[in-house]
C-alpha cells in the first residue's frame, strides 16, 4: 500500500491560530470568495463503502484556496506596511492568489516563481497585475529570493503558509465543509507546507472534535512524516514531483504545530496514484484538478478502508499547464492499464506489419499511433521493429493483448 499514515493526536497545548481568528477571517473575505461547491463522488463512495464529497477549490477565485489565506493577509497591513507593497514566492497558486489579493486592494505585489514555473500560472500571475521574476529551481530558492527582496524594498513578505493569518484564512474551508456535510466523519487535505491543513484541522476539531483529519503529501515530497517523528520541522535533501503546488521542502513553524497538535495523520501518495486520481476526476467527476489538489483523491484510491465516511477531500487547486494535462493523463491511462506502448519486432517483408495489426485488430485494441523503426543496430537485417500505441478496456484486457501478440510470435519490447 502506497499510503501510510504517521498519527499525532489530541492538542496539547492552545494552537497559535484560534477557530475565532478564522470565522474573523471568513467575515473578512465576504464578497471577495466564493464558498465553493462539494461534489459527490460514487466511484469513490463505492470503494470507501459511503458518501465521499469532493471540496471544488478549483472552482475558486484565481484557481485555488490560496486566494483566502493572500486577502487575508493582505487586508490586514498597515498603511504603512500596504503602501510600501508586498512580495511572495511560490510554483503559481500562491502566486496568484497574492497577485490578486494586491490587485484587490489596490496594492503593488512582486512574485518570484521557480525557474520553469508553469506558463499558465505565470502569465495568469501577471494578468493580476503582479511584477514576476524567476529564482531557482524550486519554491524554497524562490521563498529566500523574496524574503531577500523584502529586506532590501522594504516589499511587506506574504509567506504561502508562515503565518498565522494565511492559516486562518484557509481555515475558512473548514468552516465551510462543517456547514456543507455536517455528518462528516473524515477530511482529507492535499498537504506542502501545511497552511491550508492546520487552517482546516483548527476549524474542524473546534466544532468537531471527533473528525478525523488526515494530511496527503506527495511521497517524493514528504516533509511532515519525518518532521512529526522528529518533533520539529525538518527539511527533505530533494524533491521530485509532477505536484509542484505541494513540493514545499520544509513545514512552516506555524502550521507544523497546529498540524503536530489537532491533524490525525499524514498519508503519502505516489506518482502513479495521482495519476490515477486526476484520470478519475477529470473522466467522472467533470473536474479540472492539478496533480497537488488530487492528493486526497490518490489516498482514498490507494487506502480506501483507512478512511471512515461520509468523506470529504478537498480538491485545493485547478490550475495546470495544458500540455502537463496530456503527459499526465497519458500517464494515468497507462497506469490503469488503457493505454499501452511498445515495440514489437517483424521481419521487413511486405505484409508482416498488415498481420501483426490484424493481431490487435483481433485482440479488439484500438490503435492510437504507428511507426517503423529501421535504424537500431540491435535488429538483424531482415527485422524491423514498429513501434505501437494501442488504446485497451483495461488492465485485464491490456493483459489479453499482449498475451496473444506473444503467443503469436512476436517479441515485444518495452520502455
């Protein structure tokens, strides 16, 4: 099982975030939001064995629940600190969301994104009115860049997650979850540096202390396993994930001890699960979701018995570069088994390529794409390889597939 769980359990200690502060927050941003839907899921009710809601953050305003931690962050300066402007760092949503927030009121905002950020994101961040600049090559070498720049400007730091009013603000979805479901029994939350947890996890066990709340980080970009064992924040050496929205290297100091006090476990999920997630949301639930905001998705499909339902996971963000849309669901095809590429090797004679796709035609596989392969000096000269994409029902019936092309012959070659 991909997924394992690192559990905390009861608060200790008052945490630094109060549920007043986030229903002072959710005043705060009354006209500026929108209280997003909850969708039900019945494929993911059905492998839970009850009612699974999703949270559509991505459905909120600039794409994503970063938009309620910036507003609130933001409409708290000072004049002298709002007039001095503000700067951020982050992979896009934070971004957009402080980009926004500025333009909202009437503010000048500096983002530095990672070198390689997605080009949506990036142009989206400017069409909010936000000067950007490139640092690094991840949202930590940004952050010291901004932070830098902030010294230097006097620009007004908005952290992405630091900072008690960021966790209030996106506490706020809490609030709401508990009004839309109030029989729910589990949240889920797609986690990085722990803001939008620790805002939901303050909201929820204030009402309800008996929810179960579960963070979901990319395995490849786990930071709060190892820091919860070790009782503080502790960075990862590297990270490497299609999720950038949650590729944080390090907890926050704020979230971490609201998340180590009130949050009941920490959940990773592989590539491959969200994958798996976004191909689902996109095919049954009709949702655009970006691979961070899937997270919650790839738990309950990795370890659907480990979450007691009625379920909701938030779906945090749905801004995803277009061309990172087709690589991943390609990849989520050929995870579940629908899609399948290799090499098949055939001897360079008329008629051998017409059998070999009668074969697949037989196997009842779609073709999706062909193409011949002269030039490798592993094949004889009388071979050819043809390299084929072929569009299947499923694993069982990719298994089919490829059992009769063996059986009638054919060498396959993969990767």
């Amino acid at each position: 099982m991909n997924a394992h769980v690192i559990g905390s359990g009861p608060a200790e200690r008052p945490a630094t975030v109060t549920v007043e502060d986030i229903r002072a927050a959710r005043e705060l941003l009354r006209g500026v939001i929108r209280d997003t839907p909850v969708q039900g899921s019945q494929p993911l009710g059905e492998r839970v064995g009850g009612p699974v809601w999703l949270k559509c953050e991505n459905l909120q305003r600039a794409g994503s629940f970063k938009i309620r931690g910036a507003y609130t962050r933001i409409a708290r300066l000072s004049p002298d600190e709002a007039a001095r402007g503000v700067v951020a760092a982050s992979a896009g949503n934070h971004a957009q969301g402080v980009a926004l927030a500025a333009s909202l009121r009437g503010l000048r905002s500096t983002v530095f994104m990672p070198e390689g950020a997605p080009i949506p994101k990036v142009e989206a961040t400017r069409a909010y009115g936000a000067r950007v600049r490139f640092h690094g090559h991840a949202v930590d070498e940004a952050l010291v860049a901004a932070q830098a720049f902030a010294e230097e400007t006097g620009a007004v730091f908005v952290h992405p997650f630091d900072h008690p009013d960021i966790v209030a603000g996106q506490g706020t979805v809490g609030l709401e979850i508990l009004e839309q479901v109030p029989d729910v029994r589990t949240v889920v939350v797609c986690t990085g540096g722990g803001g939008l947890l620790a805002g939901i996890a303050t909201a929820v066990k204030a009402v309800r202390p008996e929810v179960r709340v579960v963070g979901v980080q990319a395995e490849d970009a786990a930071a709060y396993p190892g820091s919860l064992a070790a009782g503080h924040p502790v960075p990862v050496p590297a990270m490497a994930t299609m999720a950038d929205g949650i590729a944080v290297g390090c907890p926050g100091q704020v979230p971490f001890a609201i998340v180590r006090d009130l949050v009941d476990g920490i959940a990773t999920v592989s590539e491959e699960s969200l994958s798996r997630a976004m191909l689902l949301t996109l095919e049954r639930a009709k949702l655009v979701v970006e691979p961070a905001g899937v997270a919650g998705v790839a738990a309950l499909l990795d370890a659907p018995e480990a979450y007691e339902p009625p379920v909701v996971v938030v779906l945090s963000g749905g801004n995803i570069d277009p061309l990172l849309l087709m690589r991943v669901l390609r990849h989520g095809l050929a995870v579940a088994g629908r899609f399948l590429s290799f090499r098949a090797r055939i001897t360079d004679r008329p008629g051998a390529l017409v059998r070999l796709l009668a074969e697949v035609a037989a196997a009842d596989a779609s073709v999706l794409e062909v193409e011949h392969v002269r030039t490798d000096p592993r094949l004889r000269v009388e071979e050819v390889e043809v390299a084929l994409q072929l569009e299947t029902r499923g694993a069982e019936h990719r298994d089919e597939v490829l059992s009769r092309l063996r059986g009638a012959g054919y060498t396959l070659v993969f990767g």
